[in-house]
C-alpha cells in the first residue's frame, strides 16, 4: 500500500493485490492517517462492484464521524449504485474538490 501525503489529505492506493487484503492493509494503516482527509485511489482494480466499494462503509462512517473526509475514486461503480454514506467520485480531482468543499463547510460549521 502506498500513502501519498498532500497537506492534510492522504491519498491511499495499492498496486497487485486483492481487495480484501487491500481493505486490510488500509485498516492495519488507519492510525497513521487518521488526522488526515483520506482519498482511497481504487483504480488499481480492474473489476469493481458496488458490494466491493460497500466493504469500505464501517471505515468510511468511522472516519467521517471524526469530521475528517473519506472519498473513494473509481470509475468501475457509478455513485448511484452506492448509498449515501459513500463518497464515490470518479476522479482524483473531484475527489480534491470534495475535500475542499467539506473543508469549508466544516469551518463555516454548516457540517
């Protein structure tokens, strides 16, 4: 797994290796980045459903629930096959442009 720091937002992506084992490795690494805004960059799999990106709620809600953002991007799963809880963009720039946007509403308290 590799975590790409950029500021107060870590990227998270992982390159050969199975999903589950990949969801593992991200859970082993969460205290590291905790304090961050996390993207999860799943365009290393080549096959994605929406049940795979719902494997990713409990650590997506827990994170979330720290005020902190949790964005996954892939372009495999549309953001309508997900519940809301999810944040599922297609691309690493929405991606930014989430975090930027909850990041003003967190410090205009709107959140």
């Amino acid at each position: 797994m590799v975590l790409d720091k950029d500021g107060t937002t870590t990227i998270v992506f992982q390159e050969n290796i199975a999903l589950a084992k990949f969801i593992a490795n991200l859970n082993g690494a969460y205290s590291k980045i905790k304090n961050d805004n996390i993207i999860v960059n799943l365009f290393s799999f080549s096959k994605l459903t929406s049940s795979d990106v719902l494997e990713f709620l409990e650590l997506s809600n827990t994170h979330r629930n720290t005020k902190k953002s949790f964005v996954l991007v892939t372009d495999k799963v549309s953001y309508d096959e997900v519940p809301s809880q999810i944040c599922l963009v297609p691309t690493l720039q929405e991606a930014r442009d989430i975090i930027e946007m909850e990041e003003i509403e967190r410090d205009l308290e709107l959140n």
